[in-house]
C-alpha cells in the first residue's frame, strides 16, 4: 500500500508516568530481568488514517491498548514486527545495532502485509524517545540489554476483508538478562516434516505474527522430542533448509566455508547478515544457496560439516548440538559449541557492546 503518510518527520508529545517504578524495584527486576517478563514504564503509539497518514505520535506510560473487538487484527492478523537491541556500553552510553535494517525490513513487512510503511526516520525517532524516558531500564551486567520490540497492527473496527484503513505502531521495551546465563551451550533442534512455516508466494520473508502462529505446534512436538528449536524445511519439496522458528541457519565446513540458506520464504536475519560480513572480512568464503537436507547428512557423515549454529538477535548466536528427525539424527547431543561459532559470537557481541571498534558502523547512539 503507498501511503500518504507525511513527508516530514513525526513530532512526538510525551506524558510521563505517574507510576513509574521506583529506583529500588527497577534495580531489583534488572538484577535477573529474564526474557520478556518485564516493561518499562513508558511505550510509544503512533497512529496511521488513510486520510491523515502517520500522526498522533506520543510517549505515554505503558499500559494496555483498547481495541474494539471488531478491530481487524484480531480477525485477519494484519500485524507485524520487528525486534532489536538497546546496549550500554561501559562509559555508560546506550547503543543500538544496525536499527536501519530494522526499519528497511519494517517496510518490507509492511508492504507485504499491505500496511503503511513508517519512515526510516521516524522508525529510529521512536527507539530514541522511549530511550530518552527508559534510558535507566538498560541494564549494565555482561550480556544484558534493553530488548526493543517496535510492532504495528491493524486497529480498523471492520469485519469486511480488505486492508485496514486505521493502523497503529507500537514500540514496547523489555530488559533481557545474558541469553545464556549458564555459558553458551549447544541446543539440539528437530526437524519439522510434517509442518512447513511458510510457503511459495506467502508470507515466509516477512516477520509477521501468523508466520509464529504457524510454528507454534511444531515447535511444541521439538519440546516434546527434547529439542530446543524447531527445523523447517521448504513447503514444495521437502529437501531443502529453511530456518528456524525464529533464527537463521549456518553450517560451517572444514575448509572454513560458511553456508546459509537461501530462500524466497525465509527470514532475512539482520543477525544471520552481520556474521556474513564478518566472516568475509576474515577471509573465509560465505556461500548463500540452496541447501538440502542430504547436503548436511552427508556432510556430517563425512566429517566435512564441523559446526552448525542457529542466530538471530535475541540469542545472537546458538550453537547446535544435535539434529534431530524421525528417522535419523546429526551430530551428538553432547558436542561442545564449534570453535568459529563462538570466536564470531564473540566478535559481533565485542562490536555491539563497543568493546572493539565498530568499523562497519554499525551501531547508532541512542541517548545523545
Ligand atoms: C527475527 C527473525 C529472525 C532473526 O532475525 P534477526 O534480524 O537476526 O534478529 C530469524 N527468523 C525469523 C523467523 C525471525 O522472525
């Protein structure tokens, strides 16, 4: 959908909380924030017209959001989302990663979805006024962050099917302790063949809430077999990787090859895009292809196929044990994580928590 959202940027009005938590208690919940089980005290909502484009733009306390029950969301699942980090760096700044990447797949999702894209700039203007009010909400322990989940829904009360004409954009913020808080250890993922996550000409490439919904009952069926992660494989053939619930795949030769992927139903990590580039920069050769199945079992039966490792933001990097499936498994349960595995986990956490030189430029600053 083009939209007639405005050309100049959103101006956003502020209410602060009146119960915003006090020092103690926000020190208490960050001291073990877990993932996703606390908020900040504040949100950002902007609202999008058909008429009136983008407007509306406020900071205003956290709360929940009054939806008519006809408001089509609820009944069509027009939503999408996008998910980033806030880092402290040890002067004390505050820090996100690559946040044009996630505004540019904002709009990607967007159009998919035909909804209204929101401007780069304003996309980013958002991380930094709810930084400017929750900037005390990013915690300073090795490996912990600010988790910024900005996510835009069809609010329309209309039970006709058509894209929505009333839209809203949210932007939530969650302190998350170390992913890992034991030491990163391996996971064993199972192999979906009974479910595929997305299909030809769907919705694969976009991150959007039905592509989770879809992942939901194979991912409780890998629960059950003991595995971490859910494996899908492409919905026309059967044979080739695609990726996980939520994070992209690489195998690593023993030539020091990497491998990911390529698929047209799959999830463009913004994560699975930086390893690339630092493993370029290393002088191994990245390979971005089709890849099936049998590639791995033969790889892993050579001894050709050293590592594999699952990323994605939240985790950033997850080694992988063990691939589980029906009728045959890859790998021991009990591999220890690949030695490239953890030296470019360490590198990419090394660039995002400014303690080597971010010589890609990747990060934006987001308190000053
Ligand atoms: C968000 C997401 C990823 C990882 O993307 P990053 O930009 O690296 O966080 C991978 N797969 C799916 C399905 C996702 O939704």
């Amino acid at each position: 959908m083009t939209s007639t959202a405005t050309s100049f940027p959103l101006s956003f009005s502020l209410t602060p909380s009146t119960d915003a938590r006090a020092e103690a208690e926000r020190e208490a919940i960050l001291a073990d924030p877990g993932f996703g089980k606390h908020f900040t005290d504040h949100m950002v909502s902007v609202e999008w017209t058909l008429d009136g484009g983008w407007h509306d733009a406020q900071v205003l306390p956290y709360g929940p959001i009054s939806l008519d029950p006809a408001a089509s969301v609820l009944h069509y699942a027009q939503e999408i989302f996008e998910g980033l980090k806030a880092y402290r760096h040890a002067d004390g700044s505050i820090h996100t990663f690559r946040p044009e990447a996630n505004a540019a797949r904002l709009q990607r999702s967007a159009q998919r979805l035909a909804l209204p894209e929101l401007s780069t700039e304003d996309f980013i203007e958002s991380l930094r006024q709810l930084v400017a009010v929750d900037g005390s909400w990013v915690p300073d322990a090795p490996e912990t962050s600010l988790y910024l989940r900005p996510f835009m829904f069809a609010t329309e009360s209309f039970l006709g099917v058509r894209s929505a004409q009333k839209v809203g954009y949210y932007l939530i913020a969650s302190p998350a302790g170390a992913y890992f808080s034991n030491g990163v250890s391996p996971v064993n993922i199972w192999l979906s063949t009974d479910y595929n996550r997305a299909g030809r000409g769907g919705m694969g490439a976009a991150k959007t809430g039905g592509n989770y919904a879809s992942s939901l009952l194979p991912q409780e069926l890998a629960y059950e077999k003991g595995c971490a992660q859910v494996l899908f494989l492409d919905s026309q053939e059967g044979k080739y990787l695609e990726e996980l619930g939520g994070m992209n795949l690489f195998l690593v030769y023993k030539d020091g090859t990497l491998v990911t992927p390529e698929s047209d139903s799959i999830l463009s990590g913004i994560t699975r895009d930086s390893i690339m580039t630092l493993a370029r920069d290393r002088g191994h050769n990245v390979e971005i292809r089709k890849v099936e199945i049998e590639e791995w079992k033969a790889g892993s039966a050579s001894g050709d196929i050293v590592e594999v490792f699952a990323c994605g933001t939240a985790a950033v990097i997850t080694p992988v044990a063990q691939l589980l499936a029906d009728d045959f498994a890859l790998g021991s349960a009990d591999a220890p994580a690949g030695e490239l595995t953890m030296s470019l986990r360490q590198e990419l956490t090394d660039i995002q928590y400014g303690r080597i030189p971010d010589t890609h430029n990747w990060l934006t600053r987001l308190d000053a």
